[in-house]
C-alpha cells in the first residue's frame, strides 16, 4: 500500500540538510506553504538556496525564514514589494545573494528540470541586463538565449486537497508554482487543507498526479473556506476581517 | 503649455482600440485602468499571469478571496468561463504568443520599439522584473500606456533608451496624455523607422510634440484626424 501521508509538519520536513536548495511555492501570500516554512524554520536548517517568486511578504512564511537568516542565496523575479522589509534589510546589507530571473524563465526553467530537459533558447531577456553572458542564438530569425533548468533538493508546495497517493488538487491563484516545483525537486512536500480517501479526487481535476509528489500533511482548513464552500471574510493576507491585526 | 488628457481619458482611449474576442494582459500599475472602460456588452478576456484567464474586477468587501489574486497581489474574481492554470502554462500563452494585446507602463521607449520599464538603474536599489520581461516579448501587440514627459519634463520617448532594456524592439504603440504613437515599420524594412504620431490629444500639434520629445517624429495624424 502507498500512503505518503505524514502525521504533523515536523515529520514532513524531517531530514531537509544544512544547504540544502528548497523550492517554496506560492505568488506572494497565494499558495504559500507558510506551515512547512515554519516547521523547517524549527528543524534548524539552514545555509539554504531558496527558489520562490518573491522574498517574502511581512514577517511570515519565507519572510520569517530569511529573517532568521537561514537563506544564503535566492533565486526569484520579485523580491521588492511593499511588505519585503525583511528582505530589502537583509540585502541592503549584503548578507543574501540575489539570482534575479524573469518570471517565465524561473517557470520554465523550473519545469525543464521537472521534464528532464536539459536546456532550452528562450526568447525573454534577450538584449537586457539579465541575459548578459548566456549564450545566444538566432533561430528563425530571432533572438533566444540560452536558459538552464533549476533543480531543488526539496519542494514545499501547498494544495487544497491530496489523497495518499499524492494527487493534488490546488485552488484558484493559488496553485501558481505547484505544479512546476513538485515535479522539479529530489523530495517534494506539500501540505493541504485536507487529505481525502483515495478516490474522492476527480481524476480530471488532478493538477499534480502523485508520481511527482514524496510526503503530503494536513494543516487544516483555509479560515475562507468552509465545507468546501467560499465565506468570505478575511482580508486578502487570510485575516478575519475587524480583527485586532486586521490591515487598514 | 499644451493639452494632456488624464490617466482616465487616456485608458478610455486605450479600451477603445481593443477588440471584443481579445485576450489581454494589463500590466500593474496604470494599464490596470483600461479595464474600467472596456464595455460591458462586450466579451474581452482578462489573463494575470499568476494564472487566471476571465479575471473579473475586485470583490465586494467581505468577499476578499486570498486565493484569487491578480499579478500586482491585489484581489479579484473570476468571470463565468475562466480558467485557471499553472504558471508554466501563463508563461507559455505570454511568450508563446497567445495574447493579443498587453498594456505595460514605462519609464522610456525608443525610436526602434525598445522599453525599459523594470528598473531605473539605480546604485542600492532593488531589483525585481517579475513577468515584465515576458510580457514584453510575447503578446502580439505591446501597448505602453505612460505619460509623455517624466516629472523633470524629460521626454520618456527617446532615440535610445539609457535605462536597462525589457525588451528590444518590443514595442508597437504609445499612448501618451499628449499623443498617440506608433513604432513604424517601413514595408520591407526591418528596422523600425520611428515614432509615427497617429493621433493627437487636444491641441496638441506634432510640432510641439517634436520640441518637447527631440524626435524626427513623423506625421500621421492626418488621416486619423476629425476635422
């Protein structure tokens, strides 16, 4: 019997080494996986090579990891928001490096690794800061550079829903990077409002099949969704609304 | 002192020249303003490259959704018939050139259709460029909504750009408070030819405009024009 389901957080991130390189999904808060950043945060990892679209939002989640300064270096397209005070700090004062990539090649690249591709000419960058010293080629009479794929030793991912085989179902903007990150890391885990018997996922609706998924914990319900039905009620950071930490 | 039309005009303007069955992409910032002004009766399908396409406008308050957000992380809904997707396939329908129209913001254009938008430059600023590079390169139309003149009175479009690139030769049209240009291409020349004036705002003239930009600009206004 296969059962990638583990019983609390600590286990799932169980055994994720000092510099490791950890893929963490989400786009901004969206989809982030801020309960095993937590728990990796607890495990005491550290030195680490994170891949994430941003560098933080507030002081949770990856914010929180880079303020512990667990994060050595990050490769990202948008770390400077509103609310990554936690990173600007951090590198301001020279103590995280910057891998800058644009947001289709951190994708792509993160999906070619997942896909065995071994590299592959992409048009975006071209003739820009970003694309100096990669190789170039005319293909059809345009410009690509060449792009490498991004692996990661680990992938931590957040779903809506996963059965013990590790078939996911996300939901809305928050599956984002899922789907690319899961396929792309040695060790992928996800945590998920809800772990459903076998079966209950709509095959068609299966947006990361479990071949490309290792551990699968449950962390409870979205506070915004109830019975699988949408409330309402929180603020777009997923607080309640009129409450004490409620922003303006 | 010449004639400007105000953000909300010139989104109008932009809404304008859009087609009923487009997918469109509308880049953070002002370009966000074009959807205010695309008609109701007509079917224009929104994408954030976050993974949404049939993206509907902000929530009604209480109805904030932190699932369902848009590229600039601001909330929004979905629209009878979107569709959600991972960001590997957004990405694909941006450079792979399903789109048909995106609207960024800029801080220059050149003559030849480059844009640089993403980053002034700066020494100990931040950088970040997101989907910008993406979008620039992909859609089958590139948009730039912006204002003429910086805040200093600089011209934002100019022969080359000193800020660094988004992309080269991306460009099609400029929409300006002042005017309206697009990046020409002369037939069987590859090299765009400059910036053609295709409509003016007010009364402005393309000779002012000249003055206030350096520009050879050419004249198409003509034929666009009522009176």
């Amino acid at each position: 019997m296969i059962d990638k389901t583990v019983a609390s957080v600590a286990d799932a991130v169980a055994g994720i080494p000092h510099g490791a390189t950890v893929m963490i999904g989400g786009f901004g808060r969206a989809g982030q996986p801020v309960e095993l950043i937590d728990a990796l945060i607890d495990s005491g990892a550290g030195d680490l090579t994170i891949v994430s679209n941003n560098a933080g939002n507030g002081d949770v989640g990856l914010a929180r990891l880079l303020k512990e300064r667990r994060v050595r270096r990050i490769l990202c397209s948008f770390p400077r928001q509103h609310d990554s005070w936690v990173f600007d700090e951090l590198y301001r004062a020279g103590e995280i490096e910057l891998e800058l990539v644009p947001q289709g090649n951190l994708a792509e690249r993160i999906r070619a690794a997942g896909a065995g591709i071994g590299a592959f000419f992409s048009p975006t960058g071209v003739g820009t800061v970003l694309a100096e010293g990669k190789e170039e080629r005319v293909i059809d009479g345009r410009r690509y550079v060449l792009e490498y794929p991004i692996r990661a030793d680990v992938a931590l991912v957040s779903a809506l829903k996963a059965d013990r085989w590790g078939n996911l179902v996300y939901r809305e903007t928050a599956r984002n990077f899922g789907p690319v990150m899961a396929s792309a890391a040695t060790t992928t885990i996800v945590q998920v409002d809800e772990i459903v018997e076998l079966g209950a996922l709509d095959p068609e609706a299966v947006a990361t099949p479990g071949i490309f998924v290792d551990r699968v914990v449950a962390v409870g319900s979205r506070p915004w969704v109830v019975d699988g039905e949408f409330v309402g009620g929180v603020d777009v950071e997923g607080r309640p609304l009129g409450s004490q930490e409620a922003s303006a | 002192m010449t004639t400007r039309i105000s953000r909300d005009e010139l989104a109008r303007r932009i809404a304008a020249d859009i087609p009923e069955g487009s997918y469109v992409n509308l880049g953070i910032g002002a370009p966000t303003l074009v959807a205010n002004f695309l008609p109701e009766d007509q079917e224009i399908i929104l994408h954030t490259e976050n993974g949404l396409l049939g993206m509907g406008p902000a929530p009604a308050e209480g109805r904030v959704d932190p699932d369902l957000i848009n590229a600039g992380k601001q909330p929004v809904t979905a629209l009878a018939g979107a569709a959600y997707f991972h960001h590997a396939d957004s990405f694909a329908m941006m450079r792979g050139g399903h789109l048909d129209v995106c609207v960024l913001g800029a801080f220059q254009v050149s003559e030849r259709g480059d844009l640089a938008n993403w980053s002034t430059g700066a020494p100990g600023a931040i950088p970040a460029v997101g989907g910008a590079m993406d979008l620039a390169i992909g859609a089958k139309a590139v948009y730039v909504m912006t204002d003429l003149l910086t805040k200093e009175g600089g011209s934002k479009l100019v022969a080359e750009c000193d800020y660094p690139l988004t992309g080269v030769g991306c460009v099609s049209r400029v929409y300006t408070d002042h005017a309206v240009f697009d990046v020409t291409d002369e037939g069987f020349v590859v090299t765009p030819e400059g910036f053609a004036v295709r409509e003016l705002f007010g009364d402005n003239t393309v000779e002012e405009l000249r003055a206030l930009t350096g520009l050879a600009l050419v004249d198409a206004s003509a034929s666009t024009r009522e009176d």
